[in-house]
C-alpha cells in the first residue's frame, strides 16, 4: 500500500518540474486560466465542479474558497494534469483502461478500485446512478442501458455506463476513457481518477 511518504514524494516531484515549466504554455494546453495579482500567479480551472487554484511556481493546489482540503493524491493528480496536457485534442474514441499502455497491468486495482464499486452501488439503481451523476455534473450517453460523462478536468471526459442484470448475466458495468488521456496522464494517475469519479458519485448517492 502506497504511504503517505509516498505521496509527498510525488508532489515534491511534480513540483520541481513545474518549476521549469512556462506558465502560459500550461495554462494554453490545459485550458485553465492564469491570474496575476501582487506579482503572484494562480492557474485556476475547474476540477469536478469546484475550482481549484495552484500557486505558480511553488505547485501549492488548494480550492479557490478555501474551503475543505484536497487529499495528497488528488493533489498530485491535479499537478500532473498541468504537467501532462500538451496541444492535442480530443479523439473522439472511447477506449476502456485495458486498452490504455500498462493497464493490463493495472487492471485488478482498477477494477477494485473503480469499476467494481460502480457496480456494486448502482448496478441495480440505475435512478440512484442518474440522480447523483446530475449533481456531480454529469451529461447523459448514449450508451449502454444507462451512462453519463463527468469532466473532472478540462481536457479529460470519464464515462461511466451501467446494463441491467437479466436471465443470464448479473448488473455489469465500464468506465470509459477519451483515447487522448493516455496523452495526458500515466495509467496509475487514470486508475485513481475513474475512483474518484465513482466514489465523489457515492457521496452524492448517500450510500
């Protein structure tokens, strides 16, 4: 299990190369916005439906209001989002984490991290997964028995979809990803990403 040593690693890391990296250029490839004020730089963007600011050059990431506290992991997370957005667009294509590099390797934590705690709280309350996907700002998709897209970043669409169980098979369910992400973010950062979205969509449900 990762530590909590870990994880500052990882953000000492994400910030050292922030350091050398040029604000606009982030801002522009990331589609975030950066405001000066007292000679101090912000990059605010929205992440999920709040906005968070990071500090340039230091890399501190914080909620624009201050309110609540981002985990280590998510703040490494937004970190590497602004580190990895590069002038690519999205594709279009759907891709699942199995066909992202290395993510048959990461495939069981994924699974039990992400897809089967998607299943497991709504697989068979498709209204529960509707309404708490509205209030994560979720858009509804034409795919499966019931699905919908989440924007946590910018540059980066998650979808989840559900079918119903019937005679044959039990409740089943994916996560989707835009075949850019694997432009953008490495495989563990995706993993921890697509959780987030089922767990943030969790605490909406009351489950």
């Amino acid at each position: 299990m990762p530590r909590i040593d870990d994880f500052l690693n990882t953000l000492h890391l994400a910030r050292e190369k922030l350091l050398s990296r040029d604000p606009e250029e982030i801002c522009r490839n990331a589609v975030t916005e950066l405001l000066t004020q007292d000679n101090k730089k912000r990059i605010v963007f929205p992440y999920f439906q709040r906005k968070v600011e990071v500090a340039y050059p230091e890399g501190i990431v914080a909620y624009d209001d201050g309110k609540n506290k981002l985990s280590l992991q998510e703040q490494g997370l937004i970190l590497h989002y602004l580190l990895g957005a590069c002038d690519v667009p999205l594709t279009g294509a759907l891709i699942t984490f199995r066909e992202l590099p290395s993510g048959e390797f990461y495939y069981e934590p994924f699974l039990k991290r992400a897809q089967v705690p998607l299943v497991k709280t709504f697989g068979l309350n498709h209204e529960l997964f509707h309404a708490a996907g509205e209030k994560l700002g979720g858009k509804g998709a034409a795919m499966g028995d019931v699905s919908m897209s989440f924007w946590p970043f910018p540059k980066i669409p998650v979808t989840l979809l559900l079918w119903r169980e019937d005679e044959e098979f039990p409740p089943d369910g994916n996560i989707l990803f835009d075949a850019s992400i694997k432009d953008i973010l490495p495989v563990e950062d995706i993993a921890f990403l697509a959780g987030t979205v089922v767990y943030k969509l969790m605490a909406f449900s009351g489950v």
